[in-house]
C-alpha cells in the first residue's frame, strides 16, 4: 500500500503538553483544548529538501511531510492549487508603499481557503473511519466540508447561522451536505453539533475541535514561504474568526525554523477583526490571554463574525510573540475597500480580504505599520460568494444602437 511519508509522531494539548496518540480519532485534550499535530522535525528535514520540492505538483500536497496523512489512498482531492501571490498597485498608490502583496485563497476548490483545512481533516476523517461528520458554519467552511464530505463518502451535517450569505447554504445543500440555518451565531450553532454528538454519533469537525484543519491551514505559510523564496514578508494581516490559518501560519514558520529552512525572524502577525465582532482586538488591548464572549455580533464579513474562539489564547500569543497586533475595522470600510481594490486591481475581493486591506490603510495612518514594510494581505475568499451591487442596462438588438447614450451611460460608470 502507498505510504506519504509523514514524519507525525503523536498529538499534543496546546494547554498541558500532554501526549495523545497520532492515529486515533481525537477531538479536544482531557483539558478542552485544541490538540496540535507534532512530527519527528529532525529526520523530516534529513527526508526533504527545498530542491525535492521544486519537482512536484504545485498543490498542497507537496507539502506532505508536513501533513498528518500516512497512505496515499486516503488522500481526498479536489485540485488544492497553490493559489496566486498578487501585487495590489491601487494599495500601493493609495498608500504610498512600495510593496503591498495579496494571497488569493479564492481559487481553491468551493472558493475559499476553508478547503485547505478540510481537505486535510477529511482525508484524515477517511483514514480513521469516520462516516459522519457535523460543523458550525458561516458559510465557507460548511461548502468545503459539503464538497470533501460527498468526495470522501461521508455523511455531513452542516448548521450555520440564518443570515449566512445564502449561496453558501444553496452550495452547501447542492454539495450533498444535510444543512439547517440556524437564529443564533456560529457558537450556537456549536453548540448544536456538541449537543448532538450522541444522539447523531457524528464526528464534531468544529475548527479546533479536531486536530487536523489547522494542518491544513498550516500549508498557508509553508506555501507562501516558498513562494517569496523563503523571505517572509514584514507584516501578514490575517482576517480573524476561529483563528485558525493565523495558528497554522504560525506553527509552519516554527517547524520550517526548526528544520533550518528559514532563520529566526518572523513577520508581524496582525489579527484583523470587524469593529461589530472583536473579541480578540479587545483581549490583545486589555492584555488579556483569553477573549471574552462578544455580545451582539454583527458584521457583513460573514467569516469573521465568531464571537468567541476556542483557540483565542493561541491567536493572542501568536500575535504578541510575533511582535504585531490586533485591530479591528467598520464595516463601510471594508466595503470601501471591497468596492476600491475590485474596480481599481482587477481582484474580487470577499469582504474579509477587503477587511485586512482597510486595517492595513488605518494602521499606516496610525503609524503601527510603515510605509517601508513588505506587507501580505489574505484574500480568504472569491468575492463571487457574496451579494455584489446589480447592473441590470440593456440592449434592444431591435432597435438601432445609440453609441452616444452607451458612451455616456458609461462615463456615468467611470472609475
Ligand atoms: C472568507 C473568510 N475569511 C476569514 C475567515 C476566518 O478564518 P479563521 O477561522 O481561520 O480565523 C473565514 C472563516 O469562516 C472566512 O470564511
């Protein structure tokens, strides 16, 4: 049988330290929280290198040394493509930098960086014979899930808060997901999946729940280090819900050090939050380790709207020890953004990416980043996923066209 050749060596409670084995199914520590994946970091390092990377797919799974996988067969595919680190010229001029830089996550499978951390958890999910899975969503998470779920043969059941932009929740249905919408936010919707564990005997999916999504978020930062030729950008502005890429992030930077594939310097990990939903901000500015519940949680960036995350503590010490911040943006700067980056940069932005592209124009004008620094944006999302403003002109092929009245309608457009 094909092996993948991880180097995973057992689990371990991201509180305590204590050990869980590798290839058991697993949700939170004996201490209720999070599990992370450790691997056997030196005889990785003597089994690959960065050349050996070169000749491989250009997919998540070039990284499988790294992953928790341990046959081939096990492995659920749905084309996990390197996605594009762009130049956005309209941030650079607007803001009078030199290097503005934007991962678009929007091009993997179901439109959104939620299937990196999937793909990896149900290929796992598959491996250790689970055949039915739950989730709280808000929409992108659950599409994911829906697609590997019905890839792999697995039953899914999806739960995601009523006003989940309806899209996600016709995908999800539309993918083979069982989904219910839900007058509550994503930890009620939690709470649905927790309730209903032995009722349903599903396995709980939940970020951070399981050990293996944020594996997959993991990929995030190996990928865009060997992209920028293993020269990590200054600053990373990560749109903050569960917390889960900012983590992964985090841990790849700590185990591609420790195989000495990068040095010691790390970029500023700035969490971004929506002014209507910021948990973190709030925690990181009153210097606390742990967020409290945030009340009456609103914001139209969907993803980020999670007023508590179980892996809060691991988000505020990834952000402090990196020496960045928390900060959070209104809602008609996002949309400002959204509209501005879209128009002027050719890149649809999802309004969580536009939410990091607003932070970043704040916090130059604050002075907490400067105009020197080489900045990296996460667009987590195709904005095709979200409502957009409607152009409904029409053209009567019956009637002789009006090139005037055309040319003015669309200088009545103009950028
Ligand atoms: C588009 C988008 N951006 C950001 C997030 C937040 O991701 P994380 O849970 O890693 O903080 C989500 C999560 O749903 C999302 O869908």
């Amino acid at each position: 049988m094909p092996t993948t050749k991880t180097f995973v060596t057992h689990l371990e409670c991201s509180v305590t330290g204590d050990r869980y084995a590798a290839d058991e199914l697993h949700n939170l520590s004996a201490a209720g929280k999070p599990l992370l994946a450790r691997y056997d970091l030196d005889a990785l390092a003597r089994s690959v290198n960065k050349q050996m990377l070169q000749s491989r797919p250009p997919e998540l799974w070039r990284y499988r040394e790294f992953l928790p996988i341990r046959q081939a067969h096990d492995i659920v595919r749905l084309g996990e493509v390197m996605t594009p680190i762009l130049a956005s010229p309209y941030l650079q001029r607007r803001l009078g930098m030199s290097s503005v830089m934007i991962k678009d996550e929007g091009r993997l499978p179901t439109g959104s960086f939620k299937a990196r951390g999937v793909a990896v958890a149900v290929s796992m999910a598959k491996a250790l014979g689970v055949t039915r899975m739950a989730m709280p969503t808000n929409g992108n998470a659950g599409a994911a899930l829906a697609a590997y779920g019905s890839r792999a043969g697995i039953e899914s059941y999806i739960f995601c808060p009523d006003d989940t932009p309806q899209i996600n929740v016709n995908e999800i249905n539309f993918q083979g997901a069982h989904v219910w919408k839900v007058n509550g936010l994503i930890n009620d919707c939690g709470r649905i999946v927790a309730d209903g564990k032995a009722a349903m005997n599903w396995f709980d999916v939940s970020t951070l729940k399981e050990p293996y999504r944020i594996e997959g978020k993991k990929t995030m930062g190996l990928e865009l280090a060997e992209q920028l030729n293993w020269q990590l950008p200054d600053v990373i502005l990560y749109p903050t819900g569960g917390g889960t890429g900012l983590i992964g992030m985090w841990k790849a930077f700590a185990e591609l050090e420790a195989i000495g594939w990068i040095g010691p310097k790390r970029p500023r990990m700035v969490a971004v939050q929506a002014s209507g939903c910021a948990p973190i901000v709030k925690a990181f500015n009153e210097g606390q380790s742990h967020a409290e519940l945030w009340q009456n949680a609103h914001t139209q960036a969907a993803g980020i709207r999670v007023p508590a995350a179980i892996g809060d503590f691991l988000i505020l010490d990834a952000v402090r020890q990196s020496g960045g911040f928390a900060c959070a943006v209104d809602d008609e700067a996002i949309l400002e953004m959204q509209a501005q980056v879209t128009r002027q940069d050719g890149l649809l932005l999802c309004p969580e990416g536009a939410a990091t592209a607003a932070a970043l124009a704040q916090e130059v004008a604050t002075g907490r980043i400067s105009k020197d620094e080489r900045v990296l944006l996460f667009n987590c999302a195709s904005g095709l996923k979200y409502p957009m403003p409607t152009n409904d002109r029409y053209l009567d092929i019956g009637q002789p066209i009006d090139f005037a009245q055309l040319q003015q309608q669309a200088a009545g457009s103009a950028r």
